[in-house]
C-alpha cells in the first residue's frame, strides 16, 4: 500500500491556506490545487510498502522520543525553479531546523524502506503546476513572505494514499504522539 509519514494541518492554517488557492486559482493557469482537507506536512514518503514494512514504520515511530514544538507557516514557493515551476508550496519558518531533524530521523531510520536521493525540504505542497502563466508568477512574488499561521507537532501519523481519478484518498493507519 502506498505509504508516508506527516503531520496535520490544523483547520485555522487549513482556511488561510485556502483563501490563498482562491488567489492562485484567479490566475487561470493550468494547475491543480490540493484539496485543503489533504493537506499536511510531509516527513518522509514511504511509496508502496508491505504490511511488513508498515510495522517496521509503527515500530520507529513508537520510539521517537521528539518532544512537541511548533512551526510557522510562511511564505509561497515554487519547485523546481519559477522558469520550470511544477509545484507551489509554502515553507517554515520557526523551529524549521528541528522539523528538519524529524524528517532526517524518518531517513536514516527507514531508508533500507525507500531511499532518498534528495536532501530533504521541509515544506507543504498547495498545488501542482501543469502549465504557469504570467498572472502565477506576478502572484507568487507578491506571496513570498506571507503569513500564513502556525502548526503544533505534536503527532505524527502513518498515513495511507490511494490514488483515484478524483485525486487522492488520505487515510490515518497510525497515530503516535510527541512528548
């Protein structure tokens, strides 16, 4: 089953992440917008695992002695580049080094599950951009430093993704809780 780790967005970042899709959206460029009760910050993507594999998860994530802390929400980016833009995000800020820290746990703990040949980048995807326009990027400067919110870690969730035409179906498989 396809698998990753994160954490949840609350619903008041959820609303203002929102009215900032709404804006994107105004631009008419050919993108897709994330559905806002998707929305989450990634830790690792795990890809397709076994029930094996799922439990090898569990087991690092019961072990995870972090403590909570919280992240602020700022600012709209684009990978890879703004000339070659396939995603738009939005990025921390406060404690961004110790969410980093969380995702490089999750890979050198689970990279025999699925290796990265990237440095992680902590961020939260808001849409994916097939064809951006003129109107998009003139946007997304004026979003660069925008404040957006904040968001507790104090869980992380083992989530599954099954995948559908209608975008996809997030489901929680397992909870654990930060100190």
């Amino acid at each position: 089953m396809r698998c990753f780790i994160a954490v949840a967005v609350p619903n008041r970042t959820k609303a203002k992440i929102k009215e900032i899709q709404q804006e994107i959206e105004k631009t008419e460029a050919n993108l897709r917008l994330v559905n806002p009760n998707n929305l989450h910050l990634t830790i690792k993507f795990l890809g397709e695992i076994d029930e094996n594999q799922i439990e090898e998860v569990k087991t690092f994530l019961s072990t995870l002695k972090e403590e909570s802390f919280e992240v602020s929400v700022k600012g709209v980016g684009v990978f890879p580049s703004e000339n070659y833009m396939r995603v738009i995000w939005i990025g921390l800020e406060k404690n961004k080094e110790k969410f980093l820290g969380l995702m490089q746990k999750a890979d050198d703990n689970l990279n025999k599950i699925r290796e990265e040949k990237r440095k992680p980048k902590a961020h939260l995807t808001i849409a994916r951009v097939a064809m951006p326009n003129e109107k998009l990027k003139v946007l997304l400067r004026k979003l660069k430093d925008v404040e957006i919110g904040k968001i507790t870690v104090s869980s992380i969730k083992l989530m599954r993704s099954k995948l559908s035409p209608k975008g996809a179906e997030y489901s929680t498989l397992a909870e654990f809780k930060l100190k």
